[in-house]
C-alpha cells in the first residue's frame, strides 16, 4: 500500500489544498493529512478545530484519508507513520524557491523519503489561506474560495 504525507497549516483548508489532495488520492492508496501546530505562529484555527475541519471537508474520501495534527519535524513523522512521500503543492515559483530549500533539507534528515510536487487547477493558483483570512477581514465573500462550513467557521471566529 502506498502511503503519503500531505503536510501545511490548513488554517483554514481551502480548495486549493482540497484540490491537491484529490490529485495525490489518484496516485496514493492512502494520505495522511498532517496539519502542523507550531505554536510560535500566530494560527487562527487551534489545531483541533483544523483537524475537524479538514475531515468534515474531505469526509467522502474518509476510507483512504486520516487527519492528524503534529509539532513534530515532518520527514520524521513521515518516516514514524511508515509513509514513503511528502505531498506538496506549487502555486507558483514563488512556491519553488522553498519547497527547493525543504526538499534537500528533508533527504538530508531521511534520504529514503521523497516529495512529490502537485499543481492545481489554474482557477487556486493564486489562493493560500493567507489570502482567505485576508478577505474575510474586509468581509469579502469567501464561497470561491472555501467549502461552506469553513467560511462558516471563518465568520464566526472573526466576529467572536
Ligand atoms: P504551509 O503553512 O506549510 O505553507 P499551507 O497550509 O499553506 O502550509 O499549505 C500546505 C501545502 O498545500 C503547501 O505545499 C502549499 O503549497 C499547498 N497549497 C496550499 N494552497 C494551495 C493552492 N491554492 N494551490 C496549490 N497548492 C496549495
């Protein structure tokens, strides 16, 4: 069985992230999503609520998908898990230069584990959680960009 990481924030998931999963799903018998809680960032979602989040949005993929949340390195979780590769999304070059940089870093770490890189569909290449969060502060509609419950979840935390 082929298993992979698929790590990030997610905070919120949007449909590019959405998109992404769906791509690796094609290739992966099973992914794991790891939603990374790193506490010295300022995150809107706890780590909980992300993870719920993430399994409600990816719910019809449940058989082949797990959520968990981590503060661990991720090729070491990757490698705890039994995965063999770390999925990733580009956006654009700007992506590259980091992913490039994580990448090299990560086989230094464990040379077994391999990323694999995944475009989206045109339509969320521009889009990342930042630009979400963005929106919603100016109470921009966010339905192009996040499923309902999120932008539910989104307004609801904003006006708390
Ligand atoms: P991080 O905080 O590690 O950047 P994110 O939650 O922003 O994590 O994203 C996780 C992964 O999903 C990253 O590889 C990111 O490039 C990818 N991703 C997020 N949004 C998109 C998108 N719209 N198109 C392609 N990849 C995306």
């Amino acid at each position: 069985m082929k298993v992979a990481v698929y790590p990030g924030s997610f905070d919120p998931i949007t449909y590019g992230h959405i998109d992404i999963a769906k791509r690796a799903l094609k290739v992966f018998d099973r992914l794991v999503i790891v939603i990374s809680v790193n506490k010295a960032k300022n995150s809107l979602f706890t780590g909980e609520e992300r993870v719920e989040m993430v399994k409600e949005v990816m719910k019809e993929y449940k058989d082949n998908i797990e959520v968990i949340q981590s503060d661990d390195l991720t090729v070491k979780q990757t490698k705890a898990i039994g995965a063999t590769h770390i999925i990733r999304g580009l956006r654009a070059v700007t992506d590259f230069e980091y992913e490039f940089q994580m990448t090299h870093a990560n086989r230094v770490l464990e040379s077994e584990i391999d990323s694999i890189f995944f475009m989206t569909d045109n339509k969320y290449s521009f889009l990342s959680s930042t630009t979400v969060k963005e929106i919603a502060s100016f109470r921009g509609e966010l339905s192009p960009f996040v499923p309902e419950l999120v932008e539910k979840a989104i307004i609801k935390k904003m006006n708390k």
